[in-house]
C-alpha cells in the first residue's frame, strides 16, 4: 500500500485561501454615495468549504487572520457554517483583509470593488508556516489560483501543496484568474497554467482561459491543460463542458476518473506517472489518455445577484465527486448549488436539502432543459411552489 493510500483522512475537503470581511452595501449606486454598509464574509476558498459544510461534509478552512477584530468576525463566522477552523493562523504583525463592494452586477462596468488586502495575513501565508498536517488531512485539497497572486510566498506554498508527493491527496483548482491582483500582468497567466496543470482536477472559465491564455473553446483548452484528471470548462449560459479521463493518463495511472470517488486511491500513482513538475515526462501519456466529454446545460435561473456562483459550483460538483455520482449529476449538482447563491443576495446560502437535488439531478434531459428556479427554491417547504417546469 502506498502512502498515500496509508493515510487516514480527518475531513472529506480541505480549503486554503484567504477570505476577507466584506461590507456589502445598504443601497444600490457608487461607492462614493452609498451611506452605510453591512458586514458579511467573502473568499473563494472559504466559501467552497462553507457550502460543502452546510451540505452535510466534513471540510476544514485553512487560513491566515489578523489579530484583530475583523479576524474574530471570520472565524466565528465561518465557523458557524460548520466548518473546522482549528488550522486558522493568527497574525500579531498584519491585518485581516476587507473589502467593499456595490450592489450592482459583477459583469457590468457599473460595479465597483475597492480591496484592502495589501500587506495582509492571508499573503504573509508560505510553506513555513502553515500547518501542513492539516493541509493534507482532507480526501481534497481545493485551491485557487487567488492565492498564488496575492505574494511570493503564497506563491511558493501553492508549488509545494501542488507537487508530488506520497501523502497528496487529490488536488481540485479553481483558476480564478484575477488581472487585477497580479503586480506582473504578464506573470499570472503563466503561473496559473503551470499550476493548473499540476493538480487534478481544475475549474476554468471558458472565457477567463481566452483572457489569460489566449485559447479559444473547449478543445483548446484541453489541449492546454492535459493533465488534470478532469477538466470543467465554465461556458456561462452554455453550461459546462467536463473532460474526464477513463485511461490511464499523466494524473490518471491506475485511477479511472470518471467514476472517481476522491477517496486516496491511485493518487501516489499518479504523481509517479506525472514526475517532478506535475507534467513533463507525462504529456505523452495525457495525450495517449481517452477522455469522456460531458456537456451539461445550465439552468434558467431568476438571478437576485450575479455573485459567488463560481464557488457554490465548485463546492456542488466537488459534493457530488465525494458521493461518486456520476459525471453528468455532478455537473447537475455544480449548477444547482450555483443557482442556489444566484437566487440570494450574498455570496453564501444554504444549499437544497440532498434529497431535493438529488431528485432534480436526476431529471430526464428535457425536463432539465425546461427548469427554472426562482428565489427561495431551496426552501424544502416551498420546494414545489418555485421550481417550475415550463
């Protein structure tokens, strides 16, 4: 048995990241009229593990907070998700992140964010001191290409976490490409594609592949992104292409992904398979690898804000890949836990109870290609009365 398949994991996903304090305004308009705020909790990283948690897993956040105020509010807060905050790390020397943002749609020019994470805990975070045994106590790692921009050491310990290693467990990215963060434009669509290609399973927005790679469509971005075991491509309202590999390919020896569990099983393997940079020797083989193409449509959703979905997918699909459904209900899942938060005005709800949307991923084709959701969806009590099929 190797080692990796020796290790007894203590949570099913385990989230690294930083996750801010966000003061969410009290009236639509411009930062600058707005006259007063609320306060809420935002990360990607922390919002995958606080969704995953309010659907019945056993995740755990990983992080770095000041020692202050605002860094009590987050671990409190995520905590209340129940999620194991026990890894969180206290910095006496920096503060908490924060950020403010309007209440206008993310896609639009009339959105405004103003950031105030420079000099942060979260990017004091390295490979020195963050508490590796629980960083790799989980069945997942989920990561996202945020935190390898917030420093160099951030950077460092996303290379250390994504190398292989006996005792990795398998390792889910989401790219998150975010121009904005990156104080070398030119420097973060490299990084992000060498990081993406190291872990095994990653998720991609079709057109954030296009912004920072310069690939056009779903087989370009397979082509430049071979190894992961799987592959989502976001497509917005065109849905989510999954590529998923039945061969043994540079992640994949040993391991057949489309029935994959995220259990430790074959993980040593393919790290073995993939060498010392996580491709390399590999591509050979990735490129020998036959891959399942999955295509699921989105669903009609009334959407209250256009904020957070891109984590709540993640946290359904990854939800759906520990249960072992299969590739198209996971995909289903991502879509709902999406229209969950799309129907909501934060960046976090609670999700559909497991049985409700078991039942609507499991619908035929045409009756998932006539669903809408509406707000309070989720609500088993009005479950009937807001989901319609028309």
């Amino acid at each position: 048995m190797s080692g990796s398949a020796a290790r007894t994991a203590t949570a099913d996903v385990v989230c690294l990241g930083e996750s801010m304090v966000t003061f969410l305004p009290s009236q639509p308009g411009r930062l600058a009229d707005v006259p007063s705020f609320g306060r809420g909790i935002g990360g990607a990283e922390s919002n995958v593990a606080c969704a995953l948690a309010a659907a019945g897993h056993r995740t755990k956040w990983v992080g770095r907070v000041g020692a202050d105020g605002f860094g009590d509010h987050l671990v409190d807060a995520i905590a209340a998700y129940g999620v194991d905050t026990s890894a969180v790390r206290r910095d006496p020397d920096r503060p908490t992140g924060i950020y403010f943002r309007t209440a206008t749609d993310r896609a639009t020019d009339t959105h405004e964010v103003a950031y105030y994470r420079a000099g942060s805990a979260a990017s004091a975070m390295s490979p020195h001191n963050v508490p590796y045994e629980d960083l790799l106590s989980g069945r997942v790692l989920h990561l996202s290409g945020i935190t390898a921009a917030l420093s160099a050491d951030c950077l460092a310990l996303l290379h250390d976490l994504t190398a292989p290693r006996d005792s990795r467990p398998l390792v889910s990215f989401d790219v998150n490409h975010r121009p904005g963060l990156w104080r070398d434009g030119h420097a973060g669509p490299r990084v992000l594609l060498d990081l993406a290609r190291r872990c095994d399973l990653v998720f991609v927005g079709e057109d954030e592949a296009e912004e920072a790679w310069g690939v056009h469509g779903t087989e370009e971005i397979r082509a430049a992104l071979p190894e992961p075991d799987v592959l989502v491509v976001k497509r917005g309202a065109d849905g989510v292409t999954v590529f998923s590999r039945t061969g043994g390919g540079a992640h994949g020896a040993g391991h057949d992904t489309a029935g994959a569990t995220g259990r430790d099983t074959g993980v040593a393997a393919r790290h073995d398979a993939a060498g010392a940079t996580g491709h390399g020797a590999a591509e050979g083989a990735a490129g020998a690898a036959e891959d399942t193409v999955t295509t699921v449509p989105s669903l009609r959703v009334d959407v209250v804000a256009a904020v957070g979905a891109g984590d709540a997918f993640a946290a359904g699909f990854l939800s759906a890949t520990l249960r072992d459904l299969p590739v198209r209900d996971r995909a289903r899942h991502g879509h709902l836990m999406a229209a969950a938060v799309l129907t909501v005005p934060g960046d976090l709800t609670g999700p559909p109870p497991r049985a409700h949307a078991d039942r609507l991923a499991a619908l035929d084709d045409d009756a998932w290609g006539t669903l809408r959701l509406g707000p309070g969806w989720t609500l088993a009590a009005g479950a009937n009365e807001e989901v319609r099929v028309t």
